[in-house]
C-alpha cells in the first residue's frame, strides 16, 4: 500500500520508472480536464448521437485512413457499452474512453478525500527512446489496421 509517498511494508514495490504518491492537491489539472471532459463527449455522444460536422482528415475521402479514423464512434460505443463495435470501428477509442474513466474516478476521490493520487514517470533517455520505438510501432500497426478496414470507415461518411 502506497501512503504519503511511500509504500507500506508487505506490498510489492512499484517499478522504478513509476512513482505513486497521494497529495493534498491535483498535481495533473490539465489530465484531469481534458479527461473529464472527453468522457463527458463520449456520455453525450452516447446520448444524442455523433456530432453534425464532418471530423475526418484531409484524405479520409480518397479512402486513406489515419490511426484515429472511427475514433469518434468507437467512443460512442464504447460509452454505450457495446465493446465490440467499438473495438470493430478503433481499439484506440476503447482505452481512451476507459483512461477518461480512471482519471475521472481518480478526481471524484480526490475531491471527496483531499488527497490526489499523483503518479510521476521517472524517463532515461534509453526508456524514452524505447517507448518511442514501441509507439510508433503501434501507431503504424494501428494505421494498417484502420487501413484494412477503409470499407467500414466510409460507410456512411
């Protein structure tokens, strides 16, 4: 267990890249807000339906698709709690609904208990470059996915 910064005996120990801590202020405002925020778009969208307005690229009407092509309605799905579609329309929408979810619990205790639990990433510059090799290799296997499904981001659009 993780109190005031350090973790009571018993527990196992956090990995050395991440250091978990309570503090008695939000020390991730921005994260909290764009978070809250997205999570209340998905909620509406599940509501009233898909924004009016047209959010696709520049090339989304030639058929090339970008990783965040059915972002928007796999957030929808994703709020409506139909999982496999939204893994159908984009993976990405699911675990960015659900992160907005966790940052959005992490808030409600925040506020209740006046303590925010703050997680800090200790980088190396090996870890950054390994991290930036493992995301562009998902973003690119992401892109050729989305790619693969061209015929089912179009539909309707």
């Amino acid at each position: 267990m993780i109190e005031s910064g350090h973790i009571s005996e018993g527990s196992a120990a956090p990995p050395s890249w991440l250091r978990l801590s309570w503090r008695p202020r939000d020390q991730h405002r921005l994260v909290t807000i764009f978070a809250g925020l997205g999570l209340a778009i998905a909620v509406a969208m599940s509501v009233f339906g898909l924004p009016p307005v047209d959010l696709h690229g520049p090339f989304h009407q030639f058929g090339i698709m970008d990783p965040l092509c059915g972002g928007t309605r796999a957030a929808r799905y994703t709020a409506q709690g139909e999982w496999a579609l939204a893994w159908k329309y984009n993976p990405l929408g699911i675990l960015t609904v659900l992160g907005a979810g966790v940052v959005t619990a992490r808030t409600v205790i925040g506020m209740l208990t006046r303590r925010w639990l703050t997680a800090q990433l200790h980088w190396t510059l090996r870890r950054g470059r390994a991290v930036t090799v493992v995301v562009i290799g998902l973003l690119v296997a992401l892109e050729i996915r989305q790619q693969l499904q061209a015929h089912l981001l179009m539909a309707g659009t």
